[in-house]
C-alpha cells in the first residue's frame, strides 16, 4: 500500500513576530525574577525575627527559676559583657540556616548581623526592672487588692508624721527629777527630814504602786535591740554578703536603647508584692540566695540579715512608739495615771509645771514600752492596730519591764509585720528599691555558679540588623545591583514579655 504524506505548507516568520516572542520571553523572566525577590525579601525578614528569637530562648535560667523572671545575660557564656557575641552567636546560626545542600531557589548569604539597640535591667533608673516585676506578678494581684495595700502604707506613714519620737520627754524629765534629787539631798543634809526612794523624789508613806517606768525604759533601752523584741524561741539568719560592689556603689552599665518603657499606675506596689513573694523576710526567709531577709535588705542595704532586721525594727518602734503616744495624749484615764505617778515622783518639788514635764516622760516611757509590746506581736506573726483603742492596750504602767520576757498576744484586726515593711519600701526612690532587689538577685546567681552574672548586663530588650546577599537567576533588572545580586538589611526587635 503506498505510504500517505501530509502536505507541507510553507511557512515564515515576520521580524515583528520574533521580536514579540523575545519580549513575551523577557517579561516571563522579569516577573519570575521579581516573585523570587520578594521571596528572598520575605524569607530575610523570616531569618531575621528567627535568629533574634533562637538568641533570646538563651535565657538566664537562674533568673526564671528563682525568681520567674526572663533576662538575657549580655556575657553570653563569657566572663565579661560583649554584644558582639550575641551577633556572632545569630550570625552562625543564620549561617547554618542558609547553607543547606541542594538546589534552593530562594539561596542566599548572611553578610553580617548588627545589634542597633538594646535595654538592660538597670536602665531608666530602674523603671525596666520595676515593670518586669510588676508584669509578673500583676497577673495574681488585682488592682483593688494594690489600692487597699496604698491605704495601708499612707496610714503607717500618717502615723509617723503625726509627730517627733518623744524619746526627748523622758530625758526631760529624769533631768528635771535629777534636779529634784540635788535638792532634797541638800535640804536632807541639813534637815534630816526627807530622803529620796524609788528613783525619784516622794514624800514619807508616798510609793508607786509597782516598778517605776522611767527606770523599766532606762532597763529596756539599755537591751541589745534584737534581744528586747525577738519573740522567745525565734532563729535569726546569721547569713552575710560583701555590699561593696551592689549596684547602688557601682557605675552600671548603660543601654542604648531609648524606646518607651510600660509602666502602669500601680506598677510601684506591684514590684513590691513581687519583692515580698520572692526575696524573703524575717517571717518567711529564704534558704537560697546571700541573703534570707530579702525585703529587709532592700529597705536598709546593710550586708547582714541582723543588721538589715535590726534597722527595721527601730523603724518600727518609732512608728509604734509617735502612734501610742498620740492615744495616750486622749487617753484621760491613763493620764490620770501618769499624773498619780508623777506626783509621786516629783511632788516635793511643789511645782506643778516640773510635775507635768516628768508626767510626760512617763507617758513616753509608757508609749516606748507599749512599742515594744507591739514589734514582739508582729515579729510573731501577729496584728496590731494602728491607732489603738483602750481595748487594744497591752501593758501596765507600773510593769513595764514584764515585756522584755514576755511574747504579747496581737488582736484579731489591725496591721501586720509585712505592711510595715511595704510602708517603709515605699518611700524609697525606684531606683534604690529596684537596685537592691537586683543585688539578691545577682547573689542568688553566684551561689549558683554563675560568677560572672550581673544585672546591669542583662538584656530585656533588642533590636538588631541583619544584611544578606544573593545572586539573580533569570535578571538583574530589579533590586539593588551588587555584583549582579541583591543585598538585604532586614530588622528585628525582640523583648521578653
């Protein structure tokens, strides 16, 4: 069977037609090649927010353990802070992302990574640590409860202002009873008729009816301050730190970033809630850490526990001592006493001016023995009223010196230990308080093997820069041209939250 051919038709291209084709083949490429650059833009931006992120999963693990906190140690493993190193650190591990094997469409090179900012937990005066703290633990302490704890902190501070500590009184009126006791041993001297018993100066069948209380006070404030109001059977922490480089005696560190930080209107008592949770106080120490009265240090600074409770404790007697002074002065039936026993004291004088002024050393005395009363009570745990009622009293005016061996039993209603130590928190600066907190946190640190951690070089925040390259495929027709390639600087910002 003969073979069929098709029949062939000539054919041609046209000059125009080959130049369309061409310019149909050239756009192809072009949009090709701008879908790759984007891709290549979109996967820097990706690589970027990646490597800062994998840098900042390198947290302080001392830091979130103990104290639930995230920071970044600039050191970076090393012994001093070097920025570097954390460029270093992203650059290798953008390095290990981009140099993967096989063909890539989107493969391109990180030339170099840049830290432009970064926020360190001492910057602002302490404002950045203030608002991590208050971040952390606002979430388990609303803003009703930090309302209640500012009314509480302004009524011990009411009560503070309401006067001087009137210690001064006392010593005004054993002078004034000195005075008394050179003239009766003149006058007895050359009389024989009166003498002088129970400290002061009585007439013949006068006597107090117990021990005198100038005499108890002049007993009690001659005990070591610890051992006058430690509750019987209380421990104290004989823990130590060398305060010679805190923060507070150092130049820190400053961050270069000047972005706002978030602070809030409670943000201050917040931060004190989240010191009182994690640093310990008397009540309720800590074993880990330099030391085990956190919130005492950070009120006093001093480098013991003693020293640090120690300062607290006057801070609180003369807190005690202005408020129940200032019941005493309204008080008409404990005046009355007071009366009775200045007279006894002082009545040979005959003036009733010197009799006022002992009367009102022995209500000193009577407040200052009260106060003493009332720190035994809330080292103890217990509560005591801010302005007392005469209910709420606690001692006798003529046995003073029975609060030194005795615990005294708190009320049912009133403040507590830890509201005094809020209060006297409170009227430190932000940065004094923030400081200080950072101090036991850097303590907690060493303790743990990391010697060199410090908290002016820990990082909250940071925002860096990185640059890649990569060579075009199918143009060179878009992007910045180097080398026949594109170059990107793509940003990333990164904080703990």
């Amino acid at each position: 069977m003969p073979k069929k051919y098709k029949k062939a038709y000539p054919g041609s291209l046209s000059i125009y037609f080959t130049l369309l084709v061409a310019c149909i083949g050239a756009f192809i490429l072009v949009i090709v090649e701008l879908a790759r650059f984007f891709g290549l833009d979109s996967d820097a931006a990706e690589y970027t927010n990646l490597a800062e992120e994998s840098l900042f999963a390198g947290y302080q693990p001392v830091l979130l353990h103990e104290y639930d906190m995230f920071w970044l140690d600039g050191c970076f493993g090393g012994e001093n802070f070097k920025i570097e190193a954390g460029e270093e650190e992203m650059e290798a591990l953008l390095y290990d992302n981009l140099s993967g094997g096989g063909r890539n469409f989107y493969k391109m090179h990180v030339d170099g990574v840049n830290t432009e900012t970064y926020l360190l937990a001492t910057d602002r005066e302490g404002k950045v640590f203030q608002s991590q703290a208050a971040a952390v633990y606002k979430e388990k302490f609303g803003e009703r409860a930090a309302e209640e704890i500012v009314t509480r902190i302004q009524g011990i501070q009411d009560a503070k202002n309401r006067g001087e500590s009137p210690e001064g009184k006392i010593a005004s009126a054993e002078s004034a009873l000195d005075c008394i006791r050179q003239q009766a041993s003149q006058e007895t001297q050359k009389q024989g008729e009166e003498k002088l018993t129970g400290g002061g100066s009585q007439r013949k069948g006068a006597s107090l009816p117990g021990e005198n209380p100038l005499d108890a006070n002049r007993l009690m404030r001659n005990h070591g301050i610890l051992s006058l109001v430690l509750p019987q059977g209380a421990s104290l922490s004989e823990k130590s730190v060398d305060t010679k480089g805190s923060l507070l005696k150092r130049s820190c560190r400053k961050g270069t970033d000047q972005g706002a930080v978030k602070t809030g209107t409670m943000d201050r008592i917040f931060m004190q809630q989240y010191i009182n949770r994690y640093v310990g106080n008397f009540l309720s120490p800590v074993e880990s850490g330099g030391l085990s009265y956190g919130e005492e240090y950070v009120i006093a600074g001093k480098g013991t526990d003693k020293e640090n409770l120690e300062y607290v404790i006057k801070e609180m007697l003369l807190v005690r001592e202005i408020a129940n002074f200032a019941y005493l002065c309204t008080d008409e039936a404990k005046q009355a006493e007071a009366l009775a026993a200045a007279t006894i004291l002082a009545g040979i004088s005959g003036n009733p001016a010197v009799i006022e002024v002992v009367k009102q050393g022995i209500l000193a005395a009577w407040a200052y023995g009260e106060s003493v009363f009332d720190v035994k009570v809330l080292l103890g745990g217990g509560k005591v009223p801010l302005m007392k009622t005469a209910g709420d009293w606690g001692t006798d005016l003529f046995h003073l010196g029975d609060v030194i061996s005795e615990n005294g039993k708190g009320a049912d209603h009133g403040l507590c230990y830890e509201d005094y130590l809020q209060a006297f928190m409170y009227v430190l600066s932000t940065k004094k308080a923030s400081y200080r907190c950072m101090d036991l946190m850097e303590y907690t640190m060493k303790e743990s093997g990391f010697l060199h951690g410090k908290m002016d070089g820990m990082i909250l925040r940071m925002k860096i820069e990185a640059e890649y390259s990569a060579d075009t495929i199918f143009s060179s027709l878009l992007g910045k041209d180097t080398l026949g390639g594109y170059s990107f600087g793509k940003e990333s910002s990164y904080c703990y939250q």
